[in-house]
C-alpha cells in the first residue's frame, strides 16, 4: 500500500503520455531529438515505477498475516498517504 502511495502522481500522468512517449522512442526522428527522448524516457520510467509499485502490493496482499499485525500495518500505512 505504501509503495501505491509513493507514485500516486505518475500513476496520474502516465495513461496521458504513455503512447506519446512510445512513438517518440519508436521514431528515428524525433527520437534523438534531446528534450523529446528525455521525456520519452522520463514517462516509461514513470509507467514502470506504476508497474513495479502495483505488482509490490498485490504480492504483499498474497503473504498470510496473523490479523493483528495486518490491521496494525493497514493503519500505519493509510496514515502516511
């Protein structure tokens, strides 16, 4: 859940520029054009953060947790975001 939290920002930015971004990298022109590759660059490194902090949760989500450490954390954690 805290992983979530710490890209909730390019998880709203990404949908917007993802395939802007591919086409970009995809492309011999506009590929090395500097300013157009680094935000190509910076918008996949955004959508894999997303991809990574997603994947982290639902696997945390798979572990058996004896209840009362699990409502302990879910608390900590919904407090930080």
């Amino acid at each position: 859940m805290l992983a979530l939290c710490g890209v909730r920002g390019d998880a709203r930015a990404v949908p917007g520029g993802i395939n802007a971004a591919l086409e970009i990298l995809r492309t011999g022109e506009r590929f090395y054009d500097p300013g157009l590759y680094a935000d190509a660059v910076a918008t996949v490194s955004a959508a894999l953060r997303v991809v990574a902090a997603a994947a982290h949760a639902s696997a945390a989500r798979l572990h058996r947790i004896p209840h009362a450490l699990r409502a302990d954390h879910a608390g900590r954690d919904r407090a930080r975001c």
